[in-house]
C-alpha cells in the first residue's frame, strides 16, 4: 500500500495503481497476519474501501453524525 505506483501496488484505499475501479481488501494485501485471525482487519480493510469507493460516485455508506433525535443518556439504559 503506497501513493507511488513504481514502489506500491495499492493505493492508500485499496484500489490497484493500474487499474482504479479493481479493489483488493483480502488477505492477499498483507504480508503476514500475525497471531490472531486477521478476519476483523479484512472486513474494516473491505468497509473503508468501500465508503470511498461509493463517496467517488457522490454517495456515503456510513453515517459519521449522530441523529438530532438520539439521546445519548438513554442509549445504554437498563430496563425494568
């Protein structure tokens, strides 16, 4: 993962220098997984590169605000 495509084959979200509408999100953009399962990593690697991939055509996948009608104090309260 790079900026430059002489020493990189990905750029910073995943997409392939040569070819920008290729994105590689699973193991094979690691180099090793050291000694847990890698599995959360692919799937943030997969949801970021997705966010961008939709926010280039004009749209967002995830919501980064906090709805006006939410209240925090009750978002963790016990009932009964």
């Amino acid at each position: 993962m790079g900026r430059d495509p002489k020493t990189s084959m990905r750029n910073e979200w995943s997409q392939l220098h040569a070819c920008k509408n290729v994105f590689v999100t699973d193991g094979a953009c690691t180099t090793s997984t050291g000694n847990q399962s890698p599995s959360l990593l692919y799937m943030a690697l997969t949801a970021r590169a997705v966010d961008h991939a939709a926010s280039e055509q004009g749209g967002r996948i995830y919501e980064t605000t906090v709805p006006q009608s939410a209240d925090p104090s009750t978002r963790f309260a016990r009932s009964g």
